[in-house]
C-alpha cells in the first residue's frame, strides 16, 4: 500500500490552475523531495494533502485512507511541520508538547516526551521559554510535535530553508533517522539537502508534475558528467567559444566558475579540453571532473521543459 497517493489533483482560483492534475504515488520508508521554482505550487500541494486547502478536483490517500477537507478523522495518520511554525512563546518547550500529547490523548505521556526531547537534541531546554529558542531549535521542536502520534507520513514545507548550517545538519540527521519508522515527504529549495536525504524526487513547475523518479534513477538518466573550472578571473570571453566545442553539451558561468556537461570523459583523458583551456592564457585555480548533483539536474529537467 502507497503512503500517498494523489489522483489527478488540481487546484484552481479564479480560473488559474495553480496545481495541474498532479498524480504520483509514494511508497513506505521513502524520504521524497517536492521540488519547484517558486510559485510552482509546492506548497498548494501539501496544503491539499494536508486537509487544509479543498482541492478543486482529485483524490488524495494517505495511507490508504483518503483525505476529506474538513474531515479530521486521517489526521492521525500523518504529521506535519509547515514552513514557519507557530508556537506559544509563553510556554517551555515541555509544556507545548505535553498541551499537544492532551490534543491527541496520547497514554504514557511523560515517557513519549522525555523520548521526543532527547530525540531532538532538546533535553537540557526543555524548562526554557519557547520565545528564548533560537530557529534551529524551534525547528526541532516542530519535528517532535508533528511525529508525536507516531504518524504513518510525515509532511514537512521548507523545513531547513531558515536555518544556518549548523542548523540544517541537525534537522536533516533527524530527518535521516526518521525514515525507518515513518514516509517523509519533504519540500524544499536547497538542492543540496535533497541529495543528502532523499530517496526520490517530483519536481512540478507551473502547476504541472514534470518528474517523478527515484533520485539514482535520474542521475543515471542525465549522466552526462561536468567538468568544473575556476578561473582567477572572469572567463566571459572564453564561454562563446566554449559553447561552440563538439564536446561540450552545455556550459553554465558563475562568475569565474564554470561548469560544462561533456558528451564523453575521454575528453579528458587525451586533454582535448584541458588543451582547450591552456590556449586561452587564463589562469586556472582548480580544474576537476564530477557526476550531476540534484541542483543540475534540476535546472538540466526545467530547461527541457522549455
């Protein structure tokens, strides 16, 4: 049995679909990355999952149950942590989760928050005001109240996007530690982080699902390798000349980075790009040869959309 399963899913206002019959279905112990531009519809997605937006037409299931707007009853089977989660400053952290543990009836309570606190690194402020808490621990503290009824799914916006980077290795090492209990589907615009966590990405642009795949799937689907180049100056009189190489299938500038997606890495093994470089007189501080991370095959999908 899927975790989710959306059936032709569409949300429209005012005659602006901003979700476009959308279908994909994910399995259990799955982390998904919900990926999109912004103003994809990212987020009126989840929100229709979620039970807090009617969808205009479509049917939504979690865990085989399907989700009405207005109807609680499947609450119990997931969790789910919004992009800026609200909290009762007045409260300590304790607090907050004991009034959520009396929200869902949950038995043993102390037991289930002294196991949540530790989980997420929260034991030692437990007696701290909610207000006094920094970003990264408010975040912790919305992960152990979205998992606090042992959902079946756990559904997070943008969980990461406010935090620094020490931050974010935090909550993605739970995040990590979770998928064995428990399907994750996780929206979000650092790229990065969707090649630490994930096993599977959907990618919707305009409202429309373009891409839904296991992430080695697609990474062997675009495994066109790229060269990467640091120049100690801007190269941008090169790139012209650059784009025109047969071997080159694209290349990308970033200041005095560049990135070319090569047809064939024996390019590199008879020099004929680093023969390329040397004839410019531009001097190189770093030169090396990589597989596609989420961000390129990100923007390598949005452009075949085009």
């Amino acid at each position: 049995m899927a975790a989710i399963e959306i059936n032709n899913l569409t949300k429209s206002f005012d005659g602006f679909k901003a979700v476009d019959d959308v279908s994909f279905s994910l399995e259990e112990n799955r982390i998904l990355g919900f990926l999109g531009p912004n103003g994809a519809g990212k987020t009126t997605t989840i929100r229709m999952i979620v039970g807090l937006s009617k969808p205009s037409t479509g049917e939504i299931k979690i865990a085989g149950q399907n989700v009405i707007f207005g109807d609680s009853s499947v609450n119990k089977l997931f969790g789910y942590l919004p992009e800026q989660p609200a909290f009762y400053g007045w409260m300590t952290g304790k607090e907050y989760l004991e009034f959520v543990t009396d929200i869902f009836k949950i038995k043993n309570k102390d037991k289930k928050i002294t196991e949540l606190l530790k989980m997420v690194d929260l034991t030692e402020a437990k007696s701290k005001k909610i207000r006094a808490y920094s970003n990264g621990m408010k975040q912790r503290l919305g992960i152990a109240q979205a998992i606090i009824n042992d959902p079946k799914v756990l559904i997070m916006d943008e969980p990461v996007s406010a935090l620094d980077p020490i931050g974010r290795r935090e909550v993605l090492a739970i995040i990590s530690s979770l998928k064995k209990q428990m399907t994750i589907m996780l929206s979000t615009h650092i790229l990065s982080d969707v090649d630490r966590v994930c096993d599977d990405i959907a990618i919707i642009n305009k409202g429309k699902l373009i891409t839904y795949s296991g992430l080695e799937e697609l990474k062997t689907k675009y495994a066109s390798q790229i060269i990467e180049v640091e120049f100690e100056k801007s190269p941008s009189d090169l790139i012209p000349e650059l784009k025109k190489q047969p071997w080159a299938i694209k290349v990308e500038q970033n200041n005095r980075l560049v990135k070319i997606w090569i047809k064939d890495t024996k390019i590199i093994d008879n020099n004929v790009a680093i023969s390329f470089f040397a004839k410019s007189d531009l001097a190189i501080l770093n030169f090396g040869l990589k597989l596609p991370e989420v961000e390129d095959l990100f923007v390598t999908i949005l452009e075949d959309q085009k």
